[in-house]
C-alpha cells in the first residue's frame, strides 16, 4: 500500500465521532501528522467567550429613565401650581417627599438595586427642575428614604476635610448632622460654628478614639444613623448606598472593604484580627469587614440593643449585635484605604492606633467567650477550607 492511498483513507475517517476514535490532520512544515480528535494536543487559536443561558444569572432589567422623567415633570408642575415659588429647603423639602411618593407607588413590591434606583430618581430629578426651571443640583443626590435619617461625623484636627465631608453629607436628605469635636487645637471649631442645622459637640479634652461616635449616637434622633469620620471625604453617592440599604431590613451595614486589601500572607495585624473576629462568631461571610471602619449604618433597634456606650469598642459592639440576632451584613463597598489620613499615631508598625484596636479585638473576643463558652463557633476545617476563607 503506497503512502497516499494511506493517507486518503485515513481522510475518508477523519469525521468519524471523537468518542469513537476520530482522527484529526494537521500539517506543520510541510509534514503531516495524525492525532485523536479531542487529545491533549491543543489548537492554537482564541477561546470563545462562554455563552451563558438556562439557569444562569438573570438579565438586567431595561430602566424606564423617560418614565421617571416625565413623573418627576408632572410632580414639579403640580408643586408649582399649588405652592408656587418656593425656595431654599421648603422646596428640597417638596421634592423629597414627592420622590419618595413616586418611588414607594413606582416600585411597589420589587425594590431595585441601589444603582438602578439612583438612575431612575435622578432621572425624576431633572424632570421636576426641568418643569420649575431650577437647577437640579440643588436637590442633592436624590435618595428615596421612607425613614428619618441622621449622621455623624467625629473629627480631631481635620480643619483641611472637615467642611467637605459635611458638604457631600449636606447633598443627602438627612434631618440632622451630629459634629463630634474631639480636643481639636485647630480651626476645626470654625469650620463648622457657622453652619447652620449642624448640631455641634465640642469637647476641648480628648475624649478617646472612637468615644465621639459613641457621644453623636446619643444625641441623633434618627431611625437610621450614618457614622463618618471628618478626615476621609467620601462622595455623597457612595454615602448613599449605605442608607438606602440599611432600609431594606439590615441593622448594621458595614463597609466591605475586602476588595482592596491585599491577600492573607500580606495583609497587617488589624486586617486578620477583623476576620479572625467574624470567624470566631460564626460570620465568615464579613471576612475583615467591622465596625472599626466607616462609612457604617446602625438603625435605632441597633443602637437600643448594643447601647450607645458599646459604640466606643467598635469590635465588641458589633460582636453583641451579631450574638443579639441583629440583621449584619457588608452590601457596599467605599475604598477608605487609599482616602485614609496618615499621621503619626496611625502609621508605623505598632503604633498607637494598631494597639488600642487590638485590644479592642480582645475586649470583643472575651464578651463573646463570656456569653458563647471558649470554643465559640469553630468547627473543625481543613487546611484548604481555611486558606480558601483567608483568601476570599
């Protein structure tokens, strides 16, 4: 049998089904080579993006954005025909109620994400400064809220942010601003003296770290209190998202900050006693995520049941809302690592700021050894189980 004969028969099985021991032909340099269809031996050429269908995950639904604008036309026209001009904050105050109105009746019973419902109330928003020819930037970030909203900014020595952060906090609908001044031997005072609807706390003498949350919480009036600190200027639509979904029924909204910390082998002391923290609690799922770090979002059920001392020992009061049943999660995410001030009691290996939070780690560790016995919520796990929690 000559070469070729073998070869054109070998074509005519060419087709034949991998599973029955098809045969594929290449050529390379003029030479030809016979190999099972299906083989470790790999084509070179690009990988077809995987086409996702049946149960895969559902499809965006289409934003109606021309509806919410001509919603929000009709309700600024309306507000024009029955109240006239109005300015200032009867006229903020108007719109608010007539985006939560719309919103509560648009949205009835399928609450979208926070970032659909932002497009469609901003949306809204340009319609009724539209219809009232107004700018509609004087109406802030419009964020459908059905409960009263507060927030509190702690601050020592941060005259250069101060006036910002309480500026993107001012483009929220919040009924009041709790400034905790915290021994300020700046300019920080009068930052904030001549603001007006800011409730202000100055206390000359230090109070401590994290005691001035703890005095603002005592003092807001709100159903569901945003807590900030005066050094880290977060936009008032990040700010936003913690609000919006400490209505959907959670009572403590942390900030996942996982997304920007480095893996397990290099991430600090801090970092790992935070997951350590959660782990210990039977809450993997917050991995590093804590109270320690803001923005964070407590509903007044919160408050009433940790109690507004605890607030002062971030770690243990978040370890008592989790043993207390408290709804916990970490939904959004604001990127505090790169926005945080450094100075010299927070930078450097063991430095200040690093031991008083790790002792606070240990204060929460014993309250929940305390109530739980010493073996708390471990299990035992593999190896690999726990290198695949580290790692996220």
């Amino acid at each position: 049998m000559t070469r070729s004969k073998k070869i054109v028969r070998i074509r005519k099985r060419r087709n034949k089904p991998a599973a029955f021991g098809g045969r594929k032909k290449t050529t390379r340099r003029g030479r030809t080579f016979l190999h099972p269809v299906g083989s470790v031996r790999k084509e070179r050429h690009r990988r077809r993006p995987v086409q996702r269908t049946g149960n895969s995950a559902p499809l965006r639904p289409k934003l109606d954005l021309s509806a919410a604008y001509a919603a929000g036309a009709q309700a600024g026209a309306e507000a024009l025909r029955l109240h006239g001009e109005i300015n200032g904050p009867m006229s903020r105050s108007h719109f608010q109620s007539a985006l939560t109105e719309w919103f509560a009746d648009h949205m009835a019973g399928k609450r979208p994400t926070y970032s659909d419902a932002l497009a469609l109330c901003f949306s809204f928003q340009k319609g009724y400064a539209v219809s009232r020819q107004e700018n509609e930037s004087i109406y802030g970030v419009p964020l459908p809220l059905f409960s009263k909203a507060s927030a509190v900014i702690t601050a020592c020595n941060e005259e250069d942010t101060l006036g910002k952060v309480i500026d993107e906090l001012e483009r929220l609908p919040l009924s009041e601003i709790v400034v905790v001044l915290n021994g300020c031997t700046d300019n920080s005072f009068s930052k904030v003296a001549w603001r007006k609807n800011i409730i202000l706390a100055n206390f000359p003498d230090r109070l401590g770290h994290d005691v001035g949350r703890s005095v603002g919480a005592a003092l807001v009036t709100g159903d569901s209190i945003l807590f900030v600190d005066g050094d880290m200027e977060v936009p008032a639509e990040e700010l936003g998202a913690f609000l919006y979904e400490r209505e959907q029924g959670t009572d403590v909204v942390l900030n996942d900050i996982s997304g920007y910390l480095p893996h397990y082998e290099r991430q600090d002391e801090v970092t790992r006693c935070k997951l350590y923290l959660n782990q210990a609690l039977g809450r993997p799922d917050l991995r590093s995520s804590s109270l320690t770090a803001v923005p964070h979002v407590l509903s007044r059920k919160a408050i009433e049941t940790v109690g507004t001392e605890m607030l002062a020992v971030p770690p243990k009061a978040q370890a008592i809302a989790i043993m207390e049943g408290l709804a916990v999660a970490a939904p959004c995410s604001a990127d505090v690592i790169s926005r945080n001030r450094l100075r010299q009691g927070n930078s450097g290996a063991g430095n200040s700021v690093v031991l008083l939070i790790l002792g606070d780690h240990l204060e929460a560790l014993n309250e929940a050894i305390r109530r739980k016995g010493a073996k708390l919520n471990w299990e035992t796990a593999s190896r690999s189980q726990l290198a695949k929690v580290r790692n996220g």
